[in-house]
C-alpha cells in the first residue's frame, strides 16, 4: 500500500490467525499511513469460531467488547452475519455486495476529506465477517456436529473410500453444490459460469500488483566512490570509521532520487544502527492525530516519509516483504540477535521464493529482501548476554539447497566492502540479503576498488598484509570473517609477523563462496579454495558466528581436517570490547597462541604461555581501571598513516543508542 494511493487490498483474516502476535501487531500500521499518499487496507475478519480443535478468542467475546477492540485500534466496524439460518444465498450475497458498495463510499470519502486538507487521522472501515465453521459442510457426520464446529478443520470424511455409509454423505454434500448447472456432460465448466468473470489484468491473480517484479523499475544508484574511505591516500587500516553510518550517507542519496521506489523499515534502530543520514532527506512516516504530539521530543515525524519504525520486528519483515512484493525496494535493519523473532517470516518467504524460481517462470522476478544486522554480538558495551546471538546465519543456510541461490550472506570488514555489498544488494532480486555489519568505529582495511573485486571473488588473500613471498607456502594461514574476527586477525598477524612466522591472511566477505562445491555450483571451484587455504597447511579461522557454522560449510573442501575455528562460544555479557572477545577466545592473543599451538606448540610453549598470561593480565587491567589495556586499544596496522584518524565528524559519533 506504501506509495501506491490509488490502490485498495483486502485482507481477509481468520480469527485463529488474528491471535498471534504479528497478527495483533499489524493492527497498529493504519497510524502510519497517509491516505493522500499511499492505499488503504480493508481487513475482513472471518470469524467462524474455531481454530484446529479450540474456539477462538474473538469469537467468544461480546458484539460490543470486540467492535470497541476495534475501534480502539483505529477501525470503523462493520458486522456481517451469514449462514446460522435458512436465508438463501442469493440474498446473502446480495446484502454483502450492498456492504462492499457502503465501505468503498466511505474509503473514497476519507481520501476525498484527506485531498481536501484534513489532518486528523481516519477510522478505517473493517468487516467483521461471521459465518459457521465449514459453512455449507454436511451438519453432522456419525452423529457429531460438524458444521459449526472445529471437526470441520479437519478431515470430516476420511473413510469416504471404503466406508459406504461416508460415501453418501460425501456424494450429498457435493451434490448440494448442483455440479450439472456448473459443468457440461463432458466435465468442462459451462460458459455461462466465467462469462461475467473480470478478465485480463482485472482479475486479482494477474493484477501487476499480485506481481510486483511487473512493475519493479532498477534504482538510480549514487555514485559510491563520493562515499569511499580514502584508503588508497591514506593506507590500508586507515581511519576510525562507522561502517553502517557511511552506508547511511550512501542510501541517503539512493532514497533522494528514488523517492517512490525504496524505505527503510525498523523498530526503532535506524539511529541506533547509524542510518540516520537519511533524515538529512527524509522523515519518519507518523499519521498522528496531534493530540499527544510533544515538539520538544518529536523530531523527523512526518506524515509522509520514507522510513517506517515499529517495535516490532515481525510488522518491520512483513511491511519491507510486501513493499517488494509490490514492485519496489528496501531495507530493514536490526540487531542481529533480536531477528530471529521473524525466523519464520524469512523461512517462508525464502519457499516463496524457491517455488517461483524452480516452477513459475511467469512471475517476474522481485527485488532482493535487504538485512541489515548490526549492533552485533561482538559489542556488549552496555547491552549483554540477551543481545548476542548470531546464528540467524544458520537458519538462512537451511534455505542454500538446490542451487535456488535465493539466500546471500555477506559479512563486510569495514566501511568500502560493505559499499560494495550495497552496490549488488540494491540491484539483486529474487534473494534475501543478509549483511552483518558494525555500527562502532573501525579501521578500513581495502580500496573500493579491491572491495569489488573481492565482493566478485567471494573471499580473497589480503596479499599486503600476508608476509608470503610470491609463490612461498605459509606456515598458517589465517582466514576472518566478518569486522571484529577480522580486525582481531590483523593484529594476530602483526604479532606472529614479529616472531618470524609466514602468515597468509584470507578474507571471507561472501559466506557462500566457500561452501562445498558438491553443494553450491556459484561456490568457488576447489582448486580456486586450495590456492587460498592451501591443500595441507594449517588454517585458523576467526568467524563472526559459531564455529559449528564453518565446520558444516565445508566438510567437502580440500583440506578441511586442518581447519581450526574460533567463534561465538556462548560467553560474555555487559563487558568491555576485549573482554567479550577474550570470554570467548577471539582475541588477538588467543588466536595468535592457537596459530603457534598448530605450527608447533613445543617449540613456542614460552610465546604460548606469555600470551596466554598476558590475556589475564589484561582483563585484570579492565576490571581495576574500568576500561581495556592499551596493548588492545592503541594498536594500529602497520600501513596506516594514522589509523586513529576520523573521516568526517559524523563518522566518528561513538557509543550506542540503546
């Protein structure tokens, strides 16, 4: 409905479905509509009183309770009762047709008193629609009611094949639908029955709305180099950048040419995960009444806008779903551990997709559903144990099957890669875009330029920080995946650099480049794997989420049985920056003691055991002075002019909004 006011859905809702909670959430999403600048929704409640084996909430309540629910949630109820008499049909459709005419008037007149500059915000007309469960079902069945009951969500007739007496009754009950006046002797529909049907885009099936990649237009992108860390003048590690706060600058721009066409939606994070430079251009959608508003607090509330925040991560799902549906474009973000609330939003969503792109060839593809996932599980500043949780990877792999290629995971290290994944995630369709990336100030480590080439690639050794030789095998390799691992990584290798080891360092930026070959036919080839993790050296590698996650990536690759995984271990919680990492042993310390622990543990027992006290040390250090050693804070890649450097003023707004 967003940005498309001419247009009018209906909604019928079943009473067992308006008891869950996204249901119930959904209610509210009428207070941000603008009648003059989007459609209207008209949700039907079918009420006929039974969920699977239990009646339902609101068909056990009063007329009066339920119209007053209603009303309360911004609505204007209509009530329609059908079927608990001998009333015929035809008048039954009659008299609902004559309720469609009355609800339509009054649609078309809320959008006429909007048009004439009325700010307050309508009551909606709703229908509630009550019938029998099973309505026109044979009564009984062995002597149980069925019609008007739950025992007609079920199989009524199950024994129908072999049970004469069900038979009957199966053979009267579609009888009463008279077939003859339906169908010819030969079994075709009679003309006389679809004659008066709306044909061409007129039916629902093939109104360019029920197919929005019909209608889907490509975006005008902004230029992304205007965005670029200058990482080339200054240095690879250069600068202190929030890398979701440049994508903000960026996708500012994108919404500014693109006015119709792309929003954000999330509940109540766009400043907190740094997308606030789209207010420079745009406002918060809020159709309020006025009556509350409090302008010392209210700021970028408007009624027309395009971003959308509600508390709710599934209202957040379903609104950017359905705006893509429709033809458009968008992008929700969230902390990464709350969106598993909507797990099964995206699983179904992801079959939707899976069917369209095996079996219906006819349906054009739709854009990319975009996630983002920041405020992530390696920054507890101030949150804790419940806001860690990254295994939502974890559920979009169970959609990776078929090479459907309906999922993509990328987990960008700094401020230019996660460009480059906006570049291609902006343009992508029929996929999720899952991309988890940092809100807190961290060095950029490549180009833009490098950044596509290693988006294109998957994964690609950083050769400038590797301390190979063109040609010479590692001692270890030291893979990373996403920006904390990676940083961590980097300062491992610095370390193990000093102590004479040779060290390849692998960056992984698109999760599904390393799955099994076996498994993903867009993976790269195994030979292109080797040249990265070699076929017989050691590999650690420090990933963003569980380690289990890797291990079931790639037990079909070259070389798996060397691969050491360090990740999320289900530790930590409100603590320092160092000490979330050490809890779980993706510090630089503890990877760089595992990395000699690989190469040869007897011989660096010494190294191993100096480091190991110095994590003990330095957590000590944090717990007397209240803040982490700075062995960990003042570290910087050796090639950076001055990695502490800020990019812009806006850039370097640390902390966290909640």
């Amino acid at each position: 409905m967003l940005d498309n006011p001419s247009l009018l859905a209906v909604a019928v809702v079943g009473d067992g479905e308006a008891e869950t909670g996204p249901l119930a959430t959904s209610w509210q999403t009428n207070k941000f509509m603008d009648p003059l600048t989007d459609g209207i929704v008209l949700p039907i409640l079918h009420l006929n009183g039974y969920k699977i084996a239990n009646p339902t909430i609101l068909a056990r309540i009063s007329d009066a309770e339920r119209d007053e629910f209603f009303r309360g949630m911004g609505y204007h109820p209509y009530n329609f009762v059908a079927g608990f008499d001998n009333e015929d049909h035809s008048s039954i459709h009659r008299r609902f047709a004559a309720l469609l005419e009355a609800v339509f008037d009054e649609i078309c007149d809320i959008k006429a008193r909007v048009a004439a500059g009325e700010a307050s915000r309508p009551f909606y007309p709703m229908i509630v629609f009550r019938t029998p469960k099973g309505w026109t079902c044979p009564k009984e069945i062995d002597g149980k009611k069925t019609e008007g009951s739950w025992r007609a969500h079920q199989v009524p007739l199950a024994s129908a094949r072999d049970t004469e007496a069900h038979f009957q009754v199966l053979k009267g009950w579609m009888e009463s639908y008279r077939p003859e006046e339906l169908f010819d002797e030969n079994g075709a529909i009679r003309p006389e029955v679809t004659d008066w049907m709306p044909t061409g885009e007129l039916r629902l099936g093939a109104n360019p709305n029920a197919n929005g990649g019909k209608l889907r237009e490509p975006l005008e992108l902004p230029d992304t180099r205007k965005y670029e860390v200058p990482v080339a003048e200054k240095g690879h590690g250069f600068g202190a950048v929030e890398a979701t706060r440049v994508l903000g600058e960026y996708t500012a721009e994108l919404i500014n040419a693109n006015r119709d066409a792309f929003r954000i939606f999330g509940p109540d994070e766009t400043a907190s995960n740094r997308l606030q430079p789209s207010y420079q251009v745009t406002d918060k959608q809020w159709f309020g009444e006025g009556i509350y508003d409090d302008p010392a607090n209210d700021e970028h509330l408007s009624p027309v806008g395009n971003i959308i925040e509600q508390l709710s991560e599934h209202q957040c799902e379903g609104l950017l779903e359905g705006y893509i549906l429709t033809g458009r474009n968008g992008l929700w973000s969230s902390y990464e551990s709350f969106v598993h609330i909507v797990d099964s939003m995206v699983n179904q969503h992801c079959k939707w997709l899976e069917a369209t792109v095996r079996h219906i060839d006819w349906r054009a593809p739709i854009s990319g559903l975009n996630m983002l996932l920041s405020s992530h599980v390696w920054r507890q500043d101030h949150n804790g144990f419940s806001h860690q949780d990254p295994g939502f990877v974890d559920v979009l792999l169970n959609k990776n099957f078929n090479n459907d290629h309906v999922v993509n995971i990328y987990y960008p290290a700094d401020a230019n890669l996660l460009l480059a994944v906006a570049e291609r995630a902006y343009t992508s369709t029929n996929c999720v875009n899952a991309i988890f990336a940092g809100k807190q100030p961290a060095p950029t480590w490549v180009t833009l330029d490098e950044a596509r080439e290693e988006l294109a690639a998957g994964a690609a050794e950083w050769k400038w920080a590797s301390n190979t030789a063109e040609g010479e095998d590692p001692d270890i390799v030291l893979a990373c995946c996403g920006d904390v691992p990676t940083g961590e990584a980097m300062a491992a290798l610095d370390m193990l650099d000093k102590l004479g080891v040779k060290v390849r360092l692998v960056n992984v930026l698109d999760l599904l480049s390393i799955q099994n070959a076996s498994e993903n036919d867009r993976a790269m080839s195994d030979e292109k794997f080797v040249e990265l993790f070699t076929a017989d050296k050691p590999v650690l590698f420090a990933f963003h989420a569980y380690p289990g996650t890797i291990r079931r990536l790639i037990w079909d690759r070259p070389n798996h049985d060397n691969f050491n995984v360090h990740g999320y271990k289900e530790q930590g919680s409100t603590t320092t920056p160092f000490d979330m990492l050490r809890v779980n042993d993706m510090d630089r310390w503890a990877l760089a003691a595992d990395a000699l622990r690989m190469i040869d543990a007897e011989r660096w027992a010494d190294q191993i055991a100096a480091w190991e006290q110095f994590r003990l040390d330095a957590f000590q250090f944090a717990v007397d002075e209240g803040y982490d050693h700075p062995a960990f804070t003042d570290w910087k890649w050796r090639d950076a002019s001055d990695a502490g450097e800020a990019i812009s003023a806006t850039q370097m707004t640390a902390g966290d909004n909640e």
